[in-house]
C-alpha cells in the first residue's frame, strides 16, 4: 500500500503564494518529484493562513522517499526553495495516498495522539475520510483526514466551526 507524504510548508516574507518565481519552482518540484515517484503533487494552502502550504503526495514506501530526499535533484530543489520557505512539519503517514479522491477540493485535517482521532461523523457529509498514525518511530501522532467537494464545503457549517481541526484549500500553483 503506497503512503502519504504531508509537507507543511511556510512561505517566507516577503513572498506570497502569489509569487511568480515560487510558481515556477513548484512546477519543477512537482516534475522533478512526480518522475521519481511516479504519484502526482498535490498542494493545499491553510484557510486561516495562506502562508503554510500542505504539500501531499504518495510514495511506495518511507525507504524510497528517503532515497528522493538524498538524491542530488531534491537537494537541488532545496537549496532553490531555500529564500522562499521553510519546512515547518513532515510526516509519512500510513494513508493509501491513491484513496484520496481526486476531486478533493477541502482537506479536513485533525492530528492528535492514539485514541483521541475517531472517525468522527460529527463533520458533517464528506467524499472520503481514513485515519493513520505518523510512520517516524519516534512519533505517536495520529491523523484523520476527510476530503470535501467544494459543495460539501460550502454547505457544512459544522466543519467551518470544528475545533481542532484545520481546513487547507487545494491550490495550483503550477
């Protein structure tokens, strides 16, 4: 089963996802990335703050995206977004990335410890949701995921006031 890259991102002042040069290094972060790995990148920004953006991809398994992240093109990568942003969190989470619908315009994202993340129907009508735990040995964190349609979005005032729960926006910044 591949897993689930979750990259937090924070865009560095005085950039904004605006940016024309930031667009052009996510278009060759997601060609350079998506040739090695052979899954698409995707990217979400925060709803409440457009300066961290969630970069989500799959990968077969934690050992080969070790290898992209040694690799001479990632370290390239790097080094260009280096006085653009910032690696805030990561995580390998042991989601089936090819689950996620590809419609998903709405991530709902909780992260807590074992036995606080349930599937939680509470958030109202969703395409898709799954829970896994953070791969790192050391981590115990645990993360649910539920995708929305834009439609779902629009209409669920439950979700737009769950607490502890972050709403990121897919974007295209290629």
């Amino acid at each position: 089963m591949p897993i689930t890259e979750f990259a937090t991102l924070r865009i560095k002042e005085p950039y904004t996802l605006q940016d024309e040069d930031l667009h052009g290094h996510f278009r060759t972060l997601s060609k350079w990335q998506a040739e090695w790995s052979s899954f698409p990148l995707t990217f979400y920004t925060n709803v409440d703050d457009h300066s961290l953006i969630y970069l989500i991809s799959g990968w077969e398994s934690v050992e080969a995206h070790m290898k992209w992240i040694a690799s001479e093109r990632n370290q390239e990568l790097l080094r260009i977004f280096d006085s653009f942003i910032s690696i805030a969190a990561f995580a390998h989470i042991d989601i089936d990335f090819t689950e996620i619908p590809e419609g998903t315009q709405v991530l709902a994202l909780r992260k807590g410890e074992p036995g606080d993340i349930g599937a939680e129907e509470g958030l109202g009508p969703h395409m898709w949701t799954d829970g896994g735990r953070d791969l790192e040995e050391s981590s115990h964190d645990m993360y649910r995921i539920w995708a929305y349609g834009e439609i779902e979005f629009q209409a669920n005032a439950a979700l737009k006031s769950a607490g502890g729960v972050q709403l990121l926006r897919r974007i295209n910044p290629v």
